[in-house]
C-alpha cells in the first residue's frame, strides 16, 4: 500500500478551525507535516491544534484576519520562526453571503470576495519568497463546484471562479519555480453545515450528485493531501472536482 509522507514539511491552512479545514489540516499532519492552524476565530484554531497534538502531530494556532495584507506576512512570519520553514499553503478560508442579485448589497459582495479571493491572492503572495526555498512548494486553492455558477451566489460563484483563474495564471507563473498550484473543487459534502439545509433542498442536491449520496470531508482533505505531495509533484494548474460526479448545481 502506498503510504504519502510530508515528513519534515510544514503546511500552513487558513479557515482551519470550520470542518473542511479541520479536516485537511488534521490529514497533512497525520501525514507527517507541522501545521499552522489559522481562523480568525481563535479557539477553533486552537481545538484543531490541540486535536493535531493528541494525535502526536505539531501545530500552532494563528488567529490572523487573511483579508488584511500585514496580518498575512505577519502569519507566514510566525510559520518560518515557529515551524522552521514554509512548504504548503492551502487556501481554504471562505464564506457566503447568499442573495439575488436585486437584493444584493456591495457590502455583501466585497465581503464574499475578500474572504474567498483577496485572501488567497494575499497568502499566495505572502507565501511565495517562502515556497521558492522549499523542494517541494505547493499551494493548494479550495474552490467549489459553485465557481461553474449557481442562482443567488453570483458573489460567491464569481470569487471561486476567480480562485480556478489565479490557479491557473499562478501555476504559470511559478513553475520555474517548481512550486506547483492546484484547485481542490468540492460538491455536496456531508458538514454541520450542510446538515442544517433544508430536507427538500438536501434531496435535491443529492439527486443532482451522479452518485446519490454526499461526499465526506475525508474526499476533500485526501484530495489536498495528493496535490500537497510527491504524488503530484509535476501536476500543476488543474481543478479537482470532487463532487460525485456533479458539474454544477
């Protein structure tokens, strides 16, 4: 059986205190890697954490705001000073605020995108001069399958499309740099979140989804894993549905 190791490298997720990023992060460090554990609702940063070194891993926990540019270098500071080094970025945090686009307000955009897009374009950058060092530079974008479009999430389908363009554009960019960018795209995925939509809603996305049933965390965070290891090592500026087969909503 194929084992992936990340042994001796460090990861940094942002949003990692909500239940996809807990995920991922709790994955690379099972795999080896020291993880910086960031949400900006400290706690939750501090309960991955404290998971991650039960279970024998190495973690610390920032709280930093990735939509504010000296927050973000501060964060990739603390990673190099702390954990050693810098060798994957996942840019996970994200957010909704859903409304027609009539009832749309510009709060309600700006916010969904400097959550979703600004931050990644702040941490990728923060991250880069980091990732240069390393022999094994990977970032990893977390999008959704709404970025192919859905009705009352034209902020939030923009700004993960966005997110599939800087993939795209970066991988370019770095790889001379042998630092590879993928995109991790999620379906229908069994979350307290998700949980709390309503039955009707639930059912008719599940009928959507090929295979009948919602995904786990599990199918994400494995999916970020394999773009974060060798495995993956000449895979660059490509978009991983993991949705059941689903290609839009």
């Amino acid at each position: 059986m194929i084992q992936i190791s990340l042994q001796g490298r460090v990861a940094l997720v942002t949003g990692a205190g909500g239940d996809l990023g807990r995920g991922m992060a709790l994955c690379l460090a099972q795999a080896g890697a020291s993880v910086l554990v960031n949400d900006n609702a400290f706690p939750r940063a501090q309960q991955t954490c404290d998971l991650i070194v039960e279970a024998g891993g190495r973690a610390i926990a920032d709280p930093s705001d990735v939509t504010d540019a000296a927050a973000v270098s501060a964060m990739v500071a603390h990673a190099v000073q702390t954990l050693g080094r810098l060798d994957i970025l996942v840019n996970n945090a994200g957010g909704i605020r859903d409304s027609r686009i009539e009832t749309m307000s510009e709060e309600d955009w700006d916010e969904v995108h400097n959550l979703n897009l600004k931050a990644a374009f702040l941490c990728a950058r923060a991250a880069v001069p980091q990732l240069r060092g390393s022999d094994a530079g990977r970032i990893v974008n977390i999008a959704s399958m709404a970025y192919r479009g859905n009705i009352g999430q034209t902020n939030y389908a923009a700004a993960k499309a966005g997110l599939v363009g800087l993939t795209r554009s970066l991988g370019l960019e770095l790889a001379r740099d042998r630092i590879t960018v993928n995109c991790v795209a999620p379906g229908l995925i069994e979350t307290p979140k998700a949980a709390g939509l309503p039955e009707a809603v639930r059912d008719r996305l599940i009928r959507m989804t090929p295979m009948r049933c919602m995904g786990k965390i599990s199918d994400i965070a494995n999916a970020v894993l394999f773009f974060a290891s060798d495995m993956a090592a000449f895979t660059s500026r490509q978009v991983m549905h993991v949705s059941g087969g689903m290609e839009g909503f």
